[in-house]
DNA sequence: CGCATTTTCGATAGACCTATAGATTCTATA
DNA sequence: TATAGAATCTATAGGTCTATCGAAAATGCG
C-alpha cells in the first residue's frame, strides 16, 4: 500500500511514456553503437544527462529494454510488409514494393534495426521467440510473393523461392551495416537498383547467341 | 631474468601452438555463439574442460583471442579472393568463382566467419583497422571483377558495380546466419542458386513482348 | 503558498569478470 | 629415477556492472 512500488511500470501517462520514449531511443543508439552486451546503463543514461539509477523508474532492467528496442525495430518491417501482401498488384510489383518498404525503416529507424537485426539473440527464450515469429512472418511474406510470381509466370518457374528470399533479405539487411560508413546513398536508389538486379540480373542475355 | 615470464607467448613450440588452436578453437565457438561481450574467460575454459587462468598461459588477453580467430576469418575470405582475380577467365566467371569460394569459409569454418562479420567492431583500434583493410580488399576484388564485365561488355553498362557488390557480399554474408537454423541446403546448391540470380534475375523477361 | 504526488538522485549491496601470482602437477630426458 | 622445465592449478586482487533503497527535489493542484 504505503510501500515504494512505482506502478509506472504497468500504468503509464502520457508524460512517462514521452520519457519512456526518450530513453528507448538511447538506449536504441547504444545498443546499436555497442551491442548490448557492451552496453552499460550508465551509458545509456549519459545520453540522456540522468543518473544511471533514474532509469529504474522507467524499466525493469537493462534487458526489458532490448525487448523494446527490438519490439519496435521489427514492427517497422512487418507493418509495411504485411500492407504490401495485401495490395491488388502483380507478384514483381509487390516484390519491387516489398523492397522499398523494408528498406524505409532502415532509412528512418536505423539504431532499432540495427538492434533488431544483430542483438536480438540475446533476448530472454520468451521474447526472442516472439520476436522470432514476426522475423519469420516477413521471410514468408518474401517468399509468398515470390511464389506467386511463379504461378503466374512472371518469374522463372526454376527459381528457388526460398533461397531467393534468403538472398533478397540478405542483401537487404545488410544495408544497415554499409550505409552509415559507405557515401551514403540514397535510400530510392539502393532500392532501384536492388530491384533490378533481383528482377533482371547484371549479365548481358545475348539470347540469340547463347541458345 | 629469473621471474615467472613465460616466454610462450613469443616463443611458440609446435606443442604450445597446438594447444593454442584448440583454445583459440573454442574460443571462436563460444564467441560465436554468445557474442565477444556476452562471453566469459570461464565459458572458453569449460569447452576445453581447463581452468579458467590457465588460458591466460597461451593467450594476453581475452582481446587478443577475439583477434586472433578474427584474423582467421577474414583469411579464409582474402586468400581465395585473391586467387581468382589472378585467374585468366572471363568476368562472369571469375564472378562465379568469386561466390563460390566466398561461401567456402562459411561452409568449413562457420565460427569463425560468424565472429570476423558480428564482432570485429569490438576489436581495439589498431587490429580493427588492419581486418577493415583485409574487408575493404575483398569488397575491392568483388568490384574489380564487375567493372571488369561491365568493360568487356558481358555486364550491363548501366550497372551500378559498387552497389552490386554490396549487394552480393550481403546475400553471401547473411548465409552464415541462417544456415545454421535453416533446413541445411548444401552450399553448392546456393552458390549455383546465387549465381543465377546475380546474373539473369528472377524475371521473365519476354524480351518479344516487352519491346 | 502548502501539500501530495511524481520523478530524480546518491549510495551501495551483491554479483560477476578479467587478469595475476605463486604453488603444484605433469612430462621428458639423462 | 631424479630433475628441469612446461603446463595447469588454486586463490584472489581489483575492477565493473546491475538493480535496489530511501532521501531529496521537482511538479502540479487546490
């Protein structure tokens, strides 16, 4: 009753979680900066000019933290995803789509993807599992579409749709890790031309040639 | 003169330097696994059921491991790179090869691999500026070999070769990450599947339709 | 302004981790 | 088998980090 308990932790106004806000976002750029692992709460709260003790007041622990770092860096992806599948548009349209939209949330909330993306192995089984799921949903929805290019022939029936998927995810999440030091492109670009390496390859076809 | 000094760590006999592997061995495995500040001295003896300081007999510090088996990660990579750029063969070819002895690392040597991209920004100043060389070579060789095409006209002239290397590189680094979990393809079958799609795309392109 | 509530602070317990030091056991060889 | 040197051990100093507790400051409301 009389006792410390701060509800704030299952309560919360509108005032705490503008705070909350604030220092999930420290904690995102750490995180990202650092690792988790190598992150310390005092280093998170220098960021934001408090004491590293004040930041109890807002969250559990140091690893409920991570969970929401890692929370918002997938819904990112999966929103814009999920939106994409749903639209009335050929397969190659949705995949040109899909591309762009997984590439906004790495434009615009770098840190919590970066976070997503290489520290949420460390998340507690419950969480990383949840986590999982959505990691999964978006690999599916990839290769959904991809699939459906296949039905309607407008993909080469031959191609591997999950090995495909692989690989577009995989050249997509890597931008998270060149784009902060390389010239920094910009991000309609990198879209461009991912889609058109994915859709049309680099080599010249000189089809009467070859066969 | 006469103090403890064990030379070992300058002087390395053929015993002391096979012991060495094996920590350095374990050390990959449990870096990999936990990441370079999620592991403890402890973990790296208990793979080896040694104790916890004797490791400290072979090895400076725990940095210097986390150099070591990045060192090693990243040769497996420059090495095989290095042997096809000198190869006499077309661009595309040499693009082929390229993949595949890219992925050969990470087929034989997954640990390794996995600590060289996920942990070397954790690596002191100095060593992490010598593996960025080594990194920034092979990034370099990729490109190379895709100017190269473009020039002698068996990659289209519009092709971005920076962007695509990057891209490349991207599909070929994520494979570390869910090969493990994934249903285990064999690796050639993704180098082939790579390749394919880095050349030729996944679109039909109906070349008499189109235009 | 005075009081209740919310938010932040200082101090620190308690746990854990790296690296060192000196003692001890193992190994090889004469 | 006695001995030197190599390899491993036990113990722990010294440091850091998370999370807690109660006090203090700030806030807002009557």
């Amino acid at each position: 009753m009389t006792k410390h308990t701060p509800r704030t932790h299952f309560v919360r106004n509108s005032r705490v979680l503008r705070r909350a806000d604030e220092i999930i976002d420290a904690a995102a750029r750490v995180f990202a900066q650092r690792g988790y692992h190598g992150t310390t709460t005092q280093a998170i709260a220098d960021v934001l000019g408090m004491r590293q003790a004040s930041l109890y007041y807002y969250f559990p622990s140091k690893e409920a933290a991570l969970e929401e770092v890692c929370a918002r860096g997938t819904d990112g992806f999966v929103g814009g995803a999920e939106r994409v599948l749903q639209l009335d548009a050929p397969p190659l349209e949705k995949l040109t789509l899909l591309i762009a939209s997984h590439l906004a949330p790495i434009d615009t909330m770098p840190d919590y993807v970066r976070v997503f993306i290489n520290e949420r192995r460390y998340l507690p089984d419950a969480s990383r599992k949840r986590i999982g799921r959505k990691s999964r949903r978006i690999e599916r929805i990839f290769e959904l579409v991809i699939e459906a290019g296949i039905e309607d022939g407008s993909i080469k029936p031959g191609v591997d749709a999950r090995l495909t998927m692989l690989a577009v995810l995989g050249m997509l999440n890597a931008v998270i890790n060149w784009r902060a030091c390389d010239q920094c492109q910009d991000i309609e670009a990198i879209a461009a031309g991912f889609v058109r390496l994915v859709a049309d390859g680099i080599a010249v076809t000189n089809s009467a040639v070859k066969r």
